[in-house]
C-alpha cells in the first residue's frame, strides 16, 4: 500500500515540531526517516499511525492508496506500531502478547481460537521464537524481545508497519544482527514500513529510501545510496557519517582552500575520510598534514593527522593501500581529496575550486 503525506504541520505549545512536511512512499517499500533527536521525526511517525493528530491545515492529509487516512480512528487504520522500548505486557506469555491485537477485534471480526493459534505460530516461526511461546517477557533479551514485539505488530495483518527506533535500546552486536533480520523479514513479508532511527549505518544498510529531517522539515529524500553519494546540502552530507571540513572563500566564481590555510568562512569543502589519498610530495598539491595516530586493527587503517591550523583529520584507507604506503607518528604527508563536495552558505556548489 502506498503512503502520501501532504502538507502536514505540528504545533506543540508554541513549538513548530513539523512544517507543511510532505512525502511520497510506494508500496512494498522500507523507508528510514533520518535525523538528530527533536528534528521531528517521531511526530510524523505517530501522525500516520493516528497516535497524533496534525494541525488543521487545509490541505493537511495522510493517504493511504489514495484514500485519507486522517478521518479514521487508531483501530481502523490497520497499522502495526512497534515501539522502541517494545511495550510488552509483562504478564502476559509471549503467545498471549502477539495474540493481544486478534483477541481485541471487534466480535463481528475477531478470529476463531483455532485461527489465533495457528496464526501466532506461523508468527512464532517468522521470527525465530518458536519454542519461546510459554515465556514471559521478563524470560527474553533485548533482542528477543523486539522480535515479540515486531510479530504483536503483523498479527493484525497492518498495511503498514511503523518502528519507532526499534533498536534503539540493543547493544551494537544485537542492533547489527536484527537489522539484517529485518531487511531479510521484510522481503519475506512485503509490507511498507516505515522505520525512524538517528543511526545513519542502520538506515543506509537497511532501507530502500532514506529520508533525512532536520527542524521539522525534509532536507533530502530518495534511494539510500543517491542520498549517501550524492547529498544536497551541507547538513545531509554531514549528518550522513564522519567528515572532514574546509574553510576557504570564493574568488571570481571559484572556492579556494590555499594549503590548509583560513581564507574565510563561506566556502566549506568536505570530505569523507575514505575519500582521501596520501602522498609524501609537497608538489602534490595537497594539504599538508602531521600524523598523529595510527590504528591497523579493524576493516579499515583509521589514521588521525593535524593540519597547519591544528584542525585534526581523519582519513581511513584500506589494508593494501596502507601496505603499500605505510606512514607513521609523525610523518609530515599531504592529503589528496579524490571525492569531495563544496558548500556555499549550506547549498551545494558545483564550480571550480583550488586548493
């Protein structure tokens, strides 16, 4: 089912938490929306499940297929919500608690026992908690219990799956396990989701669409990888993993970073620390650097370098090109950007530039 958000706006007390957000969503598609904490993300989230409601903007509207969602109640919008702190009756048996959403139904539309039971165990099996149905809560980890409460969310059969930080209160070894459970389960399942997180790794290796937020409003949407590659504003690129900053200026229509010194500050160029090459020519061209930490352990070489400003850099290369150009504590080097993106007053710059 697909998903238009039109003109959507929240106020609380005074606060502007969204403004006129608007968003299409295909069918079958998982969406990440992306963002520091109170850039409001959450609101949009619990506005197109119903747990909000917008302000009363003309034009205001949440689309389901075509059809405004906005009139109907909680209950009628058939949307499975899972919360970042699962929200597990504690007294409950983990069977009991996915059967929760069934058991509720109206009677005209309430399953038989035999429906529920075989219903929970086929949910059971899906997310890999078949012999855990008798537990409680309190019995499960984190992890397990964010799949109880996942398998509560499809019991109802929802149009859509919403997840609010859904692995927000895991440890980073279960968080990057369930993620891959979750991309794996929602091809299996095909619903369209919508998940929030503010871990960008999370977002970029899980969904298909990536939209980013910030104060309310949508800075950038699309396929996760244009997003990742192809940011357009400073704010994107730089909320979507670690950067290194410039400052330069702009001459006759050109952004000048003249060898790492401060020529002003309305020119940004930035660059991913995967996105620089190292040489030991001063006639490179590149900005000169002092090594000050080397760290081989782990995918990638990390290395730490001071610039002549005492900015500190960081540029990871991959193990063969360290081997092949090893440098050490306090090797003086000069950082080549292969990649780069200029910023003029946060937009994106395309024009010349010289370092």
């Amino acid at each position: 089912m697909s998903i238009e958000i039109r003109n959507i706006s929240k106020t609380f007390n005074g606060f502007q938490a969204l403004r006129n957000v608007n968003l299409k969503i295909p069918t079958g598609k998982l969406v990440a929306i992306l963002g520091p904490s109170g850039c409001g993300k959450t609101t949009l989230l619990r506005i197109v499940a119903g747990l909000e409601t917008p302000d009363p903007e003309p034009d205001a509207d949440i689309v389901f297929d075509d059809i405004s969602a906005l009139a109907s109640p909680v209950n009628r919008r058939r949307v499975g919500f899972v919360f970042q702190h699962y929200a597990l009756f504690r007294q409950m048996t983990v069977f009991e608690n996915i059967a929760f959403g069934l058991r509720v139904k109206p009677w005209k539309e309430r399953p038989s026992k035999r429906e529920i039971r075989k219903t929970v165990a086929g949910l059971l099996e899906l997310v890999q908690l078949s012999r855990l149905g008798d537990r409680y809560p309190d019995q499960l980890s984190g992890g397990q219990r964010q799949r109880v409460a996942l398998a509560r969310a499809l019991a109802i059969r929802p149009r859509v799956l919403l997840l609010d930080e859904p692995f927000g209160a895991l440890d980073a070894q279960v968080r990057a396990s369930l993620r891959r459970w979750l991309r794996h389960l929602h091809d299996t399942i095909n619903v369209t989701s919508i998940f929030v997180t503010h871990d960008q790794e999370e977002a970029l290796e899980v969904a298909d669409e990536v939209v980013v937020m910030n104060r309310g409003n949508i800075e950038q949407s699309g396929h996760a990888n244009e997003v990742f590659r192809h940011p357009n504003s400073e704010f994107v690129m730089n909320f979507l993993g670690e950067v290194n900053i410039f400052h330069g200026r702009f001459e006759a229509d050109k952004a000048v970073f003249d060898r790492g010194q401060n020529l002003g500050r309305d020119a940004k160029m930035l660059v991913r620390p995967h996105d620089f090459a190292i040489s030991r020519a001063e006639s490179s061209g590149g900005i000169p650097a002092e090594v000050i930490r080397v760290l081989t352990a782990g995918a990638v070489v990390k290395l730490e370098l001071v610039d002549q400003q005492g900015q500190i850099l960081y540029v990871h290369l991959s193990h063969g090109e360290y081997e092949r150009n090893p440098v050490q504590v306090p090797d003086q080097v000069y950082l080549l950007p292969r990649a780069s993106r200029i910023f003029r007053n946060g937009e994106d710059w395309n024009g010349d530039y010289v370092i």
